[in-house]
C-alpha cells in the first residue's frame, strides 16, 4: 500500500474498502481494499477500480480498461500464487500515473514471473500482460505494483 495508508479488517463476506485521505500523499485519490482471498473476489476488485476510475480523475477510456486488467491480473496472482488468508489492493491516481499494489501477505514473498505459455496453455498469461501494458511494474515483499501512464 501507498505510505500512509491503511486498510482495515476484511469482512467475510464482502471486501473492505478505506478511502485513504493521508495529509502527506503523494498521490492523493486512492482507494485501498481488502478482502478474502479467494477467485470470486476478482470481478469486486475489477468493479472497484472501475467505479474509484471513474470518480477520481478523467482518464481514457484506455487508461480505464487497462488499469482494469492489471488489477485483475494482480489480485488473481495474488489469489493463486499467494498463501495469504486475504488480499489488499490499493489504487491510487496522480496526473502522469495510476498505480496499483496488490499484496498477497504470504508468509513468504515470491516473485511473479513472465512466461511464455505455449499457444494451448489455459493460463500463464497474467504477467506477460502486466509487463506488456504497465509502464514499469516490481515486487517489494509480498506486494506487487504496476503504473499505468496517464498520458
């Protein structure tokens, strides 16, 4: 999550969202959510980030379904790959970027990697496309993040 910043404890069952308002953000429309970790859990991520987009800035529509799929394909890594009991994710908009935190809060931090699945393969996609479309994406402990240019 973005410094000063907080989330609070998820609910069962529905995701927990903290509009954060810190004094000495950077980047001062964010959203951060936490919720179960599981698949279902994917699609209230997505539709988050599509309402806070909509409200927090006037983005592309480009931007948008963008950012969108970042998020989906971060939160269902974090879901997959991680061994934590729930996800946090934070979105937060400036003029130039959108950036984006998933955190899978595993016991112990993994990387992502790219692959290249063959042509038939159901999955292995997800950071091929994080890396295609982010402007520059990284992992810090058991966070992954992206930015997405604004312009």
């Amino acid at each position: 999550m973005p410094n000063g910043t907080s989330a609070s404890t998820p609910h069962s069952n529905s995701p927990s969202v903290v509009p954060a308002a810190p004094v000495n953000n950077p980047l001062p429309d964010c959203l951060v959510a936490s919720f179960p970790s599981h698949p279902r859990r994917v699609d209230h991520a997505r539709r988050l980030t599509a309402l806070h987009l909509r409200a927090a800035s006037p983005l592309s529509p480009d931007v948008h379904h963008t950012v969108q799929l970042l998020v989906s394909e971060l939160v269902t890594n974090a879901i997959v790959h991680g061994s934590g009991p729930s996800v946090t994710f934070s979105l937060a908009c400036c003029s130039s970027v959108v950036r984006v935190e998933v955190d899978d809060h595993s016991s112990t931090p993994g990387s992502p990697v790219v692959k290249c699945p063959a042509p038939e393969a159901e999955s292995g996609r997800g950071m091929v496309l994080v890396d295609t479309l982010a402007t520059a994406w990284g992992r810090k402990g058991t966070c992954t993040w992206c930015t997405v240019a604004v312009r």
